[in-house]
C-alpha cells in the first residue's frame, strides 16, 4: 500500500519511521494453555500430551506482551512507541490478515516469533480517519517455520460524542457495509462477556473494549463489547477445517464491522471453486470476512 499524501492529523513521514523495526520473542505451547484454547471455544479440552498437535490459531495466544502496568496506555494495550509506532488516533481495532499455515505447532513446542512493522498508512474511511499498521509475522518451531502471517491493526479518531450508546458510526458502517450473502453452510455461535474475559485472558491482552463495558461505551463509543478480531477469525478458520476435513493452507481475513457481545450471530460459508468463502454475521450482517483456500 502507498502511503496516503491526504491531509489528516497524522504526522505520518515519523509513523514511518516505524518500517522496519522488529522483534524475536519465544513461548512454549504448554498442556494448559491447548486446554483453556479448546474450553474457550467450547470444545472438550481432553488431556492435551507432549507431540499432540495443538489447535490452529493458538499462536494468537502466545508470547504475548508482557508490559508492567505503568506501561500500559489508557486503553489498556502496551503505550505506543515501543515496537509498534506511537499513532495519535486513540481508537485501535485489529482490521484482519493472512496466515499461511505450512505446519503445525505441537504441545511442548518452543515457539518463536519474528514480527517486523512492514507499512504504515493513512486512510479516509466512512467512519472518518484511519491510521493502519501492518506487521509481518513468522512462527517457527525447531521443525522449522509453520505459520506465516501478515496483520493489519487499525487506528481510528475518536468517537463523536453523540455516539454514545446509540450504533452512532458504527451504524453507518453497518449500513454501509455488504448485505450476507446466502450461505452453503452455517452454524450459532455465542460472544458472551464471559467468553470475551477468557480469550482476552488467554491472549493477556488487556484491551479494555473487550471486557471494560463502561470504558466501551463512554470513551471508544461502542454500545457493547467487541469482540475479538482474532477470536473470529480461529472460530471462522475452524468451521473452515471442520467443512472441508483439512486446514487450509492460506487464510484471508478482514474485520468489517465490529461484533458485539450479545448479539446472535452465525457461522457461514459458501463454496468457492478453490476453496470457501466463510463469514461471521451479527444480526445478520457480516462482521468478518474471509476466504480459506487448500
Ligand atoms: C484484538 C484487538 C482488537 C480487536 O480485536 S478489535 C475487533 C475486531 N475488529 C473489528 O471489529 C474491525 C471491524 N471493522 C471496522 O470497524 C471497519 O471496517 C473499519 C476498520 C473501522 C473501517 O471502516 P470504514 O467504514 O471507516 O472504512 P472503509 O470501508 O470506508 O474503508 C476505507 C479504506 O480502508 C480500507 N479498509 C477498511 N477496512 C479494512 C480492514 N479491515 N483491513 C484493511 N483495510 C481496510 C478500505 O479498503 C479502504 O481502503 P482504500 O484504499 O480503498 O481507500 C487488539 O487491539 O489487539
């Protein structure tokens, strides 16, 4: 993506000087953390064993940022300007991404994680100005690399006032956003505070709009908690392995609307000639997209 030359708040030749920074950091997928995985998505957790192949999408939850509480910024994700660059817009989602998934982590694994800040650009979207960070991600084991990944987090403005409790800009991305298409398949699925506490937990991310409703409602002007752009998207990469027998081998994702707790919501997919299209819908309409190809 080239960077936006539109006029905008942000200061984005400094944003910039992001590009480029990276960091290496390890974890071990631990019997534990497979359990409280499948318990979160309400799978039997069984009695997970050294070599068992660990769930896809565990990597979400692992090496995490460990920041002491005084580094926290005020929404409660590690203060901007370490890693990732300090965007002013106080609103950070996480938009979507791809994996490729070349192999699979086992329980006992050492992982490590090479990220790398790729790109940095401003955008005008519907909901006003939108700052994106893009992250290059590699997941290895001592087998080798099994997951490549790109991630695309998204800064907005913050929220106008009147949009308090009402859908405010939301809904007007929810308007504007693409009807559902029918679906092949589809399945309920359930985003209750409860299960948004367990994944942030499982993640250790400490964003408040996943379990702060008060911090949801009257500073990021959401009616709801939102949930997790990551935990769709395991859910949507599941339901895919679960329709077609197997685990893709890519997985495009992108959050077009945020989800919030409480609201119904389903699984989908239709048949592409290649492989799936796969979506979340909340009150029917589309929260996250995605196409998984074999
Ligand atoms: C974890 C974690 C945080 C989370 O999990 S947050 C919850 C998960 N994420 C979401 O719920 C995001 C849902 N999406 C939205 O709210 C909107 O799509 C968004 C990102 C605010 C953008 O909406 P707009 O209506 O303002 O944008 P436009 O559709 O007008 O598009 C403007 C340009 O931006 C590009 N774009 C839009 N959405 C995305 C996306 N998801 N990924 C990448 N790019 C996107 C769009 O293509 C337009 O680009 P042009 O080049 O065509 O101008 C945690 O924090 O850790």
């Amino acid at each position: 993506m080239p960077p936006s030359t539109a006029a905008g708040t942000l200061d984005l030749e400094h944003l910039r000087e992001w590009i480029g920074r990276s960091e290496t950091v390890r974890d071990i997928v631990t019997p534990h953390l497979v359990a409280a995985f499948r318990a979160t998505l309400d799978v039997e957790p069984g009695t997970p064993k050294p070599g068992d192949e660990a769930p896809a999408a565990i990597h979400w939850c692992l090496a995490p940022a460990t920041v002491p509480m005084s580094g926290l910024g005020p929404d409660g994700h590690p203060s901007r300007g370490g890693f990732l660059p300090p965007v002013p817009l106080p609103r950070r989602m996480w938009a979507g991404g791809r994996l490729e998934l070349e192999g699979p982590l086992l329980v006992g694994d050492e992982v490590e994680r090479r990220s790398l800040v790729r790109d940095v650009v401003r955008k005008e979207g519907r909901t006003g100005e939108l700052c994106f960070v893009t992250v290059d991600h590699e997941i290895s084991t001592s087998r080798g690399r099994a997951i490549r990944e790109r991630q695309d987090l998204v800064y907005r403005e913050a929220a106008p006032k009147t949009a308090s409790t009402s859908r405010g800009p939301e809904g007007a991305a929810a308007k504007a956003s693409q009807e559902a298409p029918q679906s092949d398949e589809q399945k309920p699925v359930t985003a209750d505070s409860v299960r948004l506490f367990r994944y942030s937990a499982l993640t250790f991310n400490g964003h408040r709009i996943h379990y702060d409703r008060r911090y949801c409602i009257e500073e990021e002007g959401y009616p709801g908690l939102v949930v997790h752009g990551p935990l769709q998207a395991t859910w949507l990469l599941h339901y895919a392995a679960e329709l077609k027998g197997k685990l893709p081998k890519t997985f495009d994702f992108r959050g077009v609307k945020p989800f919030f707790d409480g609201i119904p919501a389903t699984l989908n997919a239709t048949k592409k000639d290649d492989g799936l299209s796969l979506w979340v819908a909340a009150d029917g309409a589309p929260t996250m997209q995605a196409t998984a190809a074999w």
